[in-house]
C-alpha cells in the first residue's frame, strides 16, 4: 500500500513571485520550488497560530488588570510561558525547511 503526503494544489502566482521563488531555488537556498513553498504555507500556519495564543494571553491579562485580580509574578509566569511556547513554534518551522 502506497501512502500519500497530501493532495496535490494548483496555484497560478504571478510571475514577479516566480521569479522570487526561483531564484532561491536556484541559489540553492531551497532544493525545489515544492520545498520553498511547503515551508511557507507551514510557516504561514504556525505563525497564525502563535497569533492566536498571544491573543488569548493578552486578553486574559487585559481582564486581570481591569479586575486588579494581578501580580507582577503572575505576568512574568504568563510571559515564561508564552516564550516556552513560541520557542517550540519556532523549532517546529525550522524543521519544516
């Protein structure tokens, strides 16, 4: 039995970002226009997703404040977090590439 990565997408871009992306393929900083593009939509989605979390937290601190329901070592602990966090994003997106 054969497993599939995926589907297959047709995309028409103009050719001024063709171009862009054949040029890195060419310097070799990507091996394939597949590769450039597979790590982009990848970095697009996590970035959105780490987007999401810093809203959240920055909701939930917003209403801490409000309430006066806060301490300094509570957004520190926040703050840790959320750098723990973007850290593994940013681990994943790399091995992505």
């Amino acid at each position: 039995m054969v497993s599939y990565m995926g589907q297959k997408l047709l995309l028409n871009l103009p050719d001024k970002d063709l171009e862009k992306i054949e040029l890195l393929v060419n310097s070799g900083e990507y091996t394939t226009k597949t590769e450039l593009i597979r790590f982009a939509v990848k970095q697009f989605l996590y970035s959105q997703e780490r987007m999401k979390t810093l809203e959240e937290l920055t909701e939930k601190l917003q209403k801490q404040v409000r309430t006066n329901n806060i301490r300094k070592g509570d957004i520190k602990k926040e703050v840790n977090e959320v750098k723990k966090e973007t850290k593994k994003m940013i681990e994943k997106i790399r091995k992505c590439k």
